[in-house]
C-alpha cells in the first residue's frame, strides 16, 4: 500500500472536522434573536371607587370642559416605563414598557373620570372641534418605581389647571402627588401600583373639575 492510500482516511477525518468548525463559526456571527419585551397598558375605566357624583348647578350643567392631551415633563415623555435606584437619576426597564407613553393613556382615563362626576353637560377629549366653556390643561410631572426604598414604591405626580375659554387666563395650578407601594419589586408589581396610584389621582382631579366655580 502507497503512503497515499494509507493517509487517506485522516485527510477526510482533517476535513470533516473542518467543516464542522466552519460551520460552527457560521453559526456564532448570526444575530441572535431578541425576544420583545413585554406590553403594559393603564386601563382606560381607573380606579373609580373615589370618584362621586357632584352637585350640578343649572350654570354648570350646560358647560362643556375639553380635555387637553396632558404634556409630559422631560424624561417621562416616553412609552419606556421609568424607574429610579438613586435621587436625581431615572432609568429606563429594558424588557418592559408601555403600550403608548403614560401621558397619551391618561387622556381617556380624565375623560371617563370626570364625566362619572356629572357635573358638565359634556367632557371631551382634545383634539375636537367643540368651543368648552372650560379646558383642562395638565402636566405628568413623573410616573415613576422608586426602588430606593423596600418595597419598592410608584410615584404618579400630576398638575393641573382648570382655564377658562373667554379670558384664557389659567389660575395658579393644582398639583396631585400619590405613592403607592408596588406589591412587588419588578415591572409588574410597578404596573400594578401605577394602576392605584393613577385611579386615585383621577378621582381627586374628578373632583377639583367638579367643584370649580361654574363660568
């Protein structure tokens, strides 16, 4: 037998073993896929356990109020759902956010608040081609999960002003601070706190809409 024929099995062995390695190589420089992240919502009806009928005048009971889509402070304008270890420094979850930015979910969530009031003929949600007698302007100054603290606690703080349609002179605005302890220290147990913590909220505005001198 040649020295040939003799070294053929391990030159196919030699080959073999390279190809697997190439195709190992293959195999590490493909992205690996990057499961989404996981989808949380504020619902639309809140918490309306606070939230009573007020007393209607007949000045108020044919006043429209239209609601303005709510700003957002700088940091918070965002669907990523925000948390925070140390004073000063916001973080952002990176397997977990919002279905739209906290803001724009807040918007349904007034509406449907502070028509349970009856106090106004009418409560509608900007944009519309409706003339209120009265426009709510507000702010989501922050939406927050403090885990500087155990357990860890949200933190939804909301001001607000009640502005007139003919003078367009908005009085000094109310502020609404809620904490409220997450029943967990993750993004679920955040959600759900932010839940409370909105419905509360929403009822004490509900409220302050409510009792406003009539225009």
């Amino acid at each position: 037998m040649t020295r040939c024929q003799h070294n053929f099995p391990w030159a196919r062995w030699l080959i073999a073993v390279s190809l697997l390695a190439l195709g190992g190589c293959a195999t590490s420089v493909l992205p690996v896929p990057v499961a989404p992240p996981a989808l949380f919502t504020l619902s639309a009806d809140g918490d309306a356990s606070g939230i009573v009928a007020a007393a209607t005048t007949p000045a108020r009971a044919g006043a429209t109020l239209v609601i303005n889509l709510p700003r957002a402070a700088p940091g918070y304008d965002t669907a990523r759902i925000v948390y925070m270890r140390r004073p000063l420094e916001i973080e952002y979850f990176a397997h977990s956010q919002w279905v739209d930015t906290p803001s724009n979910m807040l918007a349904p969530m007034m509406v449907r608040a502070i028509e349970r009031t009856g106090a106004f003929h009418a409560v509608l949600g900007a944009p519309t081609s409706a003339a209120g007698q009265l426009r709510l302007e507000s702010e989501l100054v922050r939406l927050q999960q403090d885990f500087s603290t155990r357990p860890s606690q949200v933190r939804l703080t909301l001001r607000a002003a009640l502005v007139e349609a003919a003078t367009r002179r908005p009085p000094p605005p109310r502020r609404w601070d809620r904490p409220v302890p997450a029943p967990a220290d993750d993004p679920y147990g955040g959600v759900t706190a932010a839940q409370q913590a909105a419905g509360q909220v929403l009822a004490e505005l509900a409220a302050f809409c409510a009792s406003a001198p009539a225009p």
